[in-house]
C-alpha cells in the first residue's frame, strides 16, 4: 500500500477503484466474481451461510431453554421434597 495522495478522482473513478479493490481482496480470500456465474455462486454461499447461522442460533436457542427448563424445574423439585419432607417429619 503506498502512502501517496491523490489530488481528485471522479466519482465514478472512486467507485472502479473501490470494485477493484474489492474484488482483488475476494479473490485474494479464493473467491471469484469476476463474471456474473461466479457472482450468482457468491450470493449462494452468502445465502447458505445465512441459512446456517440461522440454524445454529435456533438450535443454540432450544438448547438455552431446555438448560434453563431443566434448572427451573431441578429447583421446584427441591422444593416440593423439602415441603414433602418437612411436613412428614412433623406428623
């Protein structure tokens, strides 16, 4: 990367450089969008990682409350056998 400056750049000058620069980091991370085939398969990638994540966090979730279910009902247990046991101790 130089440090030089440039004076002015048009808009749709800036805008080259940017896609350029991009696609240049895409490709330099193995993927292509140079044609509009390999852009259609990056949307597709894009589209199955959403779709995971998707999964991963429903499936995080049910998790969650199925641990704070069996939490919530260890305690009420313990107190239901504690009464039990307090109150049988005292007849």
């Amino acid at each position: 990367m130089s440090a030089r400056k440039i004076a002015s750049l048009t808009e749709d000058e800036l805008v080259g450089l940017i896609r350029a620069a991009v696609r240049e980091e895409f490709s330099a991370a193995g993927m292509r969008v140079d044609a509009p085939a390999d852009v259609d398969e990056a949307r597709r990638d894009f589209m199955f990682l959403r779709r995971l994540r998707g999964w991963v966090d429903g499936t995080a979730s049910k998790i969650g409350g199925a641990i704070i279910l069996a939490l919530v009902s260890g305690i009420v247990w313990l107190i239901v056998a504690g009464a039990h046991a307090f109150f049988q101790a005292k007849s």
